[in-house]
C-alpha cells in the first residue's frame, strides 16, 4: 500500500518504485517534456529523465542530491530544481519544482559561469 497522496499523478510506474508529483506542478513537468521532445531541449529532456530515474531507488553519482532530513531531498539540476520525499514503501513523492528564473542557463554556460558538459584530453607527455 502506497502513502503517496491521493492527489500524486504517477509519472514513472511500470517498473521499479512509483514516482509521482503534486498534481499541481503535473502540467509544468508535461510541459518539460513536450519541450525536450519538440524542440530538443537538452536541459529539459535531462530534467525529465532524472526525476523518472528515481523509479531505480538509486541516485545517479552524476546529480546533485540533497538530503535535507527525515526522508526528504533536494536534487539540483541545470536550471532548477525539484524536492521530493521518499516513503517507507520506497515510493517518491515531487512536492516542488524550482526552475532557475535568475538566470538564462544557456547565456551563463557560454560565459563559463555555470557548470557545463566539457570534454577534457589528457596529453601524452
């Protein structure tokens, strides 16, 4: 039995742990998808997928997770960020999102003002 919400929409349940969020914030994650689909968004499309991710029960060693007490966490990704809470039964539960309004990610990334996706050579001496 689920302690999810009676609200929660489910956006990844087929395999692993349920992952729902507040039925609220369910149109802005359909319109991140929409957005990484249609117009090839990477920064959205990698939104979407990590918080789907979280049906796994693990944390990607790639993102950024913060425990912020009593089963609850924060994972910041480029250009915002979401909250969620994980239950005893393992399920998750999306109570906020958080996109990075202050700022354009994509202008600070080309000023190198952000964490960005570089590919480093080492040189052979």
């Amino acid at each position: 039995m689920s302690n999810l919400p009676i609200d929660a929409k489910y956006i990844s349940f087929h395999s692993g742990y349920k992952v729902a969020i507040k039925s609220e914030l369910y149109p802005a994650f359909v319109g991140m998808q929409l957005l990484s689909r249609n117009t090839s968004n990477y920064w959205a499309g990698l939104f979407v997928k990590e918080l789907k991710s979280l049906s796994s029960g693990q944390f990607k060693k790639q993102v950024f997770v913060k425990n912020i007490g009593h089963g609850e966490y924060t994972m910041i990704l480029p250009g915002g960020s979401a909250s969620f809470r994980q239950y005893n039964t393992s399920d998750f539960y999306i109570y906020d999102l958080k996109r990075d309004s202050d700022n354009n990610y994509y202008d600070l990334q080309q000023a190198q003002k952000k964490p960005g996706l570089f590919n480093v050579e080492i040189a052979n001496n």
